[in-house]
C-alpha cells in the first residue's frame, strides 16, 4: 500500500481532524492522493450530527466499493464511534476506527518490515473510550494545498443539549495546553496569512486546565501577543461565551477577523428551554446587539434548528421574527432528524417531515434575503481578505467571497475595493464576469 485518500465529512474541526490523518500517513512516507480512484486505501471520516450524515457516508462508502473494488475502506470519525457494527457489516468496508482512536490510525496501518505492498492490522475495528487528555497529536493544520488552516484547540462538549449526540461520540470538553497551541501557532503563523481557531465547543476552552484560571478570552490575548499570527478568525462560539470582553478584543484587534457566529437554534424560550440550552432569547440578543455596535460591518452568523419535536406554528413564527429582526448577515440552517440515545428522541409530540423541510425553505430563503443586503452595503468600501486556492478569489475578513479584478498568489492578504454585487459574492472594481467564477 502507498496512496491513501482521506474524505471528511462535517465540521471545521473534522476537517482538520482529516488533514491530520494526511499528515500522518504522510510522515509514514505513504503518498497523499487528492482522488479516490488514485488510492489503494481510502479514509472516510465521518459525521454523525444528523441522519442525512450518516446517509451521506453510507452513500459514499457504497459508491467508492463499487467504483474502486479493489481499494480497501477504512471509516472514522463520529459515525465510527456511534456505530461502528453497522458501518463494519457495509460491503466494502475493510476497518472501522472510532473517534477513539482516530489520531492512532497511521500507527494502526503499519507497513510490514521491508514490504511496502501491504499493510498488518489486528482486527476489523477499533473503537473505546472517548474522553481522555487532549493529546498534543490532537492539535491540528491542514495539508500543504490550502489556505486558511484550522487549529483545533478543543475537543468534546460537557453541554448536554436534548437533540444533540456529540457528547456521546466524542466526550467531554477537554482543552490543548496553552503551550502547546502556541507552539503550534508559532509554526504556522510563518506560512499563512489567515488561521482559523476551531474546536467543538470553542468557547469553553481552559475550562478544564485544572489549576490555571484560563479562559478562551486569555487564549486568544496569548496568540495575539506571543505568535506572529497576521490574522485569526474564530469558528462556532456559543452564545453564552461572546462576552464583552471578547467582543471588545475583537472590535480593538485589527488582526482579529470580522466574524462572529453563535448557534441560535431556535427564537422561541419555550423550544430553547426542551432543547436544553443554556440561554434564552433576550440572552442571545444581548450579545448580537453589542457584536453589532462594536463591528458595524461584521459577518454575524448563527445556526439555526428547525422541526424540533413539540415546535408549534407560534414558535417557528416566533423564530422566524426573530432572525428577521437580528443583523445576520447569514444561517447555516438544519432540519431536524431523530438521534439515537438523545433525550428528543424520545419526545412524542414529533413534526410531520414536510413541515421540517418547509421551515428549512423560509428560513434559507431568509438567510439568502439577509446576505444580500449585506452584500450591498459593500459597495464602495475597501475590505482586507485572504486570497484563496480557488483561482481569482479572496475571502473578506467579513466573511464574504470577492471576485479579484486579477489573479493574485494564494495566502495573501490584500485590500480590495469592491466594485459590484451579484446572488453570491462581491466583486473587486474593474473585475468582469464575475458571475461565472464565484
């Protein structure tokens, strides 16, 4: 064996996990290969959070065994941990790893000594306890072909919020060492203009530091004082954790991006209190109020639940009121599906599926009403961004993609003009055809 490819599904934080397992095979001298049908071993890291998820990896299992038999499937990821029977009895799939010992799987794929045709594995699964010291290995960047590499800094959640597995895939909140991510940062800071802080329960970082009175407040200060870090963007914080003082950091730190966003879930108290959410409505709003007197041009998203078991009309009104009345400027919006071993699961009062998918259209369709008008408000203005990957393309530090007038080198940051709008994204003055591109 001496190609591996590595998919992942989900998350900021599992794709980096991902990038991760690249890494390793790669310092095991195993080739990376950007294509499934290139590869003898195929990584499949997976998603859990919905039922689509798990459709999704079931799917794309099926479609690699049939297209490339003769590859050999290993899964991970949380849908490994939940399950890791029923992704082993799939055609196709060769070994299941859990979150439990995903950052062990290069170790578990060992070459044979002076055979680099085959690989020794003990078993067809590996799966255990979840919850353990976040390991320094657990701290991870993203391959060498991209931008804006994720450092995960956070692993776990410790809320137990009624619709939600996570906690039972991967565990309890648990945080890296102080240290270590400033020795992580201090290695990438050199090679890219944009890191992204990324974990599962950002905001709840130092929390479990026993002894040291760490917050994430204190880990983003060190970041910004003792690494060279052009500019960090921050992933998911619960609502909760946008305190005023981080909001003023962020407002005062020009190497800070633009960017907040915090899980909604839902505009109703009455849905928010049977999700098991720490805060209510006028919670939430408190914190977006002052987000936006802070940072008069800053992205503001949120996620957004809808269908939960019991969730009237009058609540999804409320919710629907709700948005429309906050300065989003996007919603990463989720329907909701039934998880095993969750307390909503066991809810009776459940919502018909075509209602789900329904309240999922009005609210996409608010959130694409809400972009735009973001999106006008740019023109004229000049904006810093990150070039990208992506041939002609930059991504604001207000979290909006530009069209460049010309092509630009990948990892810089530049200032552009925006010149025009279009249903996506914003284009740099003199930038033509823009619509094609973005």
């Amino acid at each position: 064996m001496k190609r591996v490819f590595v998919q992942s599904f989900g998350c900021r934080a599992s794709q980096g996990e991902g990038d991760d397992i690249a890494r390793s095979f790669a310092e095991r001298g195993l080739e990376i290969v950007a294509e499934a049908g290139q590869a003898d071993l195929i990584v499949l890291n997976t998603c859990t959070v919905t039922a689509a998820a798990d459709s999704e990896a079931r799917h794309t299992i099926r479609r690699y065994h049939r297209a490339h038999p003769d590859a050999r499937i290993l899964v991970t990821g949380c849908y490994a941990q939940r399950d890791p029977g029923g992704l082993a009895s799939i055609a196709g799939v060769d070994w299941v790893a859990g979150n439990s010992h995903k950052h062990q799987i290069a170790d578990l794929v060992t070459l044979r000594s002076g055979d680099a045709a085959g690989p020794e594995y003990h078993g067809r699964v590996f799966v255990g306890e979840i919850g353990g010291p976040f390991t320094a290995n657990e701290i991870t960047d993203i391959r060498e072909d991209r931008t804006r590499p994720n450092l995960k800094v956070q692993d776990g959640c410790s809320n137990r919020c009624s619709f939600c597995v996570i906690p039972s895939v991967r565990g309890r909140s648990r945080s890296a060492p102080l240290e270590n991510v400033i020795g992580e940062m201090r290695r990438l800071a050199p090679r890219y203009s944009e890191i992204v802080l990324t974990g599962i329960n950002l905001g709840r970082w130092g929390r479990d530091l026993s002894g040291t009175g760490l917050r994430f407040i204190d880990l983003v200060r060190a970041l910004l004082a003792e690494t060279e870090v052009r500019r960090l963007r921050l992933s998911s914080v619960e609502p909760m954790d946008w305190s005023d003082e981080l909001l003023e950091l962020m407002a005062a730190e020009p190497r800070i991006a633009q960017h907040v966003h915090a899980p909604l879930q839902s505009g109703s108290d009455r849905v928010l209190k049977r999700m098991f959410r720490k805060y209510r409505v006028r919670h939430y709003e408190s914190r977006i109020s002052l987000a936006r007197r802070l940072m008069p041009l800053a992205a503001i998203g949120a996620d957004v639940l809808v269908g939960f078991p019991g969730e009237t009309e009058q609540d999804f009104a409320e919710t629907v009121a709700f948005i429309r009345a906050q300065p989003f400027t996007y919603l990463h919006v989720f329907t909701y599906s039934e998880r095993p071993g969750t307390a909503a699961a066991s809810y009776g009062d459940v919502v018909p599926v075509e209602v789900r998918r329904e309240r999922n259209r009005v609210l996409r369709e608010l959130s694409e009403e809400k972009n735009r008008t973001f999106r006008e408000q740019m023109r004229g203005r000049t904006l810093s961004a990150v070039t990208l990957e992506q041939r002609g393309l930059a991504l604001t530090t207000n979290f909006l993609r530009v069209q460049l007038a010309q092509d630009r080198a990948p990892n810089q940051l530049i200032d552009v003009r925006i010149g025009d709008v279009n249903g996506v994204c914003l284009a740099e003055e003199l930038a033509m055809d823009f619509e094609t591109v973005c």
